[in-house]
C-alpha cells in the first residue's frame, strides 16, 4: 500500500507540471529593441512586361497581320 502512495505521488509530481502553461513575458523594451534591430524591408513589386507571342500563319491567304503597342 505504502508502495502505491509514493508511485502514485510521483507521477502526479511528473505530470502536473506538464500541464501548465509556458510563462512568457513580453517586454516592450526587448520588443522595440528587437525591432530597431531587425526592421521590416518590404521588397518593391516589379512588374514584368507582359510579352505576347507573335503568330504564325500556316494556311490561310489573302490578309495582313499587324502588331502595334496596346
């Protein structure tokens, strides 16, 4: 009986403390630090021209084909 106690003791010690929540502390001082450090660098948007393909013409006769900007 006096085996069980301590066993069951024991395990209760091991268990409990995986079930709390991790302690975080968030520190504005750190925060702005941290920030200061490392900013955020947005990168620019660059636009690819858009690049139509030209095309070919097998069989039909008697037509013109013109590419112009827009």
């Amino acid at each position: 009986m006096k085996k069980i106690v301590t066993l069951l003791a024991v395990l209760i010690m091991l268990v409990l403390p995986a079930c709390s929540a991790p302690t975080t502390v968030a520190d504005p001082v750190v925060e702005e630090l941290v920030d200061e450090a490392y900013p955020v660098v947005e990168e620019p948007v660059v636009e690819e021209p858009v690049v139509e393909k030209q095309v070919t013409i097998d069989y039909a006769q008697n037509f013109t084909l013109e590419y112009k900007d827009g």
